[in-house]
C-alpha cells in the first residue's frame, strides 16, 4: 500500500508563537520498497522544507511517514488511519515539533514512477482552543422527567481569526441531546429540553473543541438534577 506524509519550504527557527493555517503541498516520488513499505524523495511548497527523503511505516490499521528535510531543519511525521482516510499531521523534531495540520486522502500516480500528491492545512500550532462556560443550569420543565437546561460558553482559540468547531453533549443517565457549530469568540447560548430517566442524578455536559489543524480540547462539566437526591 502507498501514501504519503507531509513537508514545506523553510529552514528557520521553529516560530516562537502559533501561526495562521495554511495549504501546503508535497509531491512523494517512490524509489525503493522495505519490509515497512515505500522509501523516495519528496518536493514540497508551503510552511516545511522544499525537498528531502521520505519512509513509509505500514501497520493493519494505519501508514506512518517520516519526511526527512535535506537542509537539515528536521523531520515532520504524518499517520494515515484506514478507518478514517484522512492524513495528519503529528510534528516531529527540529522545526517541525509543532506542526500538525490534516487533508484527504493523496492523489496517487502508479507510474513508473509510484507519485504521490497531498494537499494539507497545516500551521505551526500545537496548541488547542480553550472555553470559558458562563453558564450551566438545569430547572424543572412543565414535561414528565424533563429538565429545561440552558449552556452559554465562549470559545476562542490561541491564533486571532481561526474558526473554532465545537461538539456539545448534555447527558442524563442514558439520555442525550447534541449540538454542532462553529465559533469565532462570541457567547453561544443553548436552550435544550432534556428527558432523565427516574434513576438519573445528574446533568453531564461535554463540550469538545477543534481548532482549524486539528487540535482538540474536551471540557467536562456536572450539575445535580433539581429534585432528585
């Protein structure tokens, strides 16, 4: 099987602060083949070195890459789940100890030569979006074992200007509501109307957060139900 990995077109310092997230693209020429998988050399575009040599690592359930960076500025990794058909971007060492980023599945040419193209968002940026929950309260609702549950939250990540995308669950005992969106920093609201089984006690609230590269923060937050000891 063959896939790819990621790299770009600088050899500074690794940057002291998150960056924006940008396309980056790398061209993987395959030249050999180890028990592991495809070895070969690698041009690229974008916030990693221009060109350098490549390693595939092959498992049951995922494709690791290593792109070593031919002016010495280091070694970014990628990883490829089967299950998802999506490449991500791990960091690595040097430069690239911060790098992450994700895309689709590469566009691959069977030649001769095997080429494999990968298009990827990537940033300098190893740090995920934080919240702040403004409000968590749940009130008795005029339905049988129902509860009325207001959340507000402000979520914000660490670059100025990224999109942050969000997962909010509100669980009682076996009962779940879900909301989906995404955020830019302002106060998001939800009202929602919550059935809890006679044995529930609690409200869990889990609110998931995703910066534009991929980085992933879980809050979780618990309140009594009103009426139940």
């Amino acid at each position: 099987m063959f896939c790819l990995g990621v790299a770009a077109t600088t050899a500074s310092a690794m940057p002291d602060q998150s960056t924006p997230p940008q396309q980056i693209t790398i061209v993987d020429t395959a030249t050999g083949h180890t028990a592991n998988g495809y070895t070969g050399t690698f041009t690229a575009s974008g916030l990693v070195c221009p060109s350098g040599t490549w390693a595939d690592n092959e498992t049951t359930v995922a494709i690791s890459t290593e792109h070593t960076c031919g002016d010495g500025s280091g070694v970014f990794e990628s990883k490829l789940y089967a299950s998802v058909g999506m490449w991500t971007l791990t960091g690595g060492t040097g430069r690239y100890a911060t790098l992450r980023g994700h895309g689709p599945q590469c566009q691959l040419d069977e030649g001769p030569p095997v080429v494999r193209t990968c298009q990827l968002l990537a940033a300098f940026d190893d740090v995920a979006s934080s919240a702040t929950i403004t409000r968590f309260t749940a009130s008795s609702s005029a339905h049988r074992h129902a509860y009325l549950v207001k959340i507000s939250f402000v979520a914000k990540d660490d670059v100025a200007g990224n999109t942050v995308a969000f997962k909010l669950v509100v669980r009682a005992g076996s009962r779940s509501l879900a909301r989906r969106g995404t955020t830019s920093g302002q106060t998001e609201s939800f009202a929602l109307v919550l059935k809890a089984p006679k044995a529930a006690r609690q409200l869990t609230m889990t609110l998931t957060l995703v910066d534009p590269v991929g980085n992933t923060r879980t809050i979780v937050r618990r309140e009594r139900l009103p009426g139940r000891r």
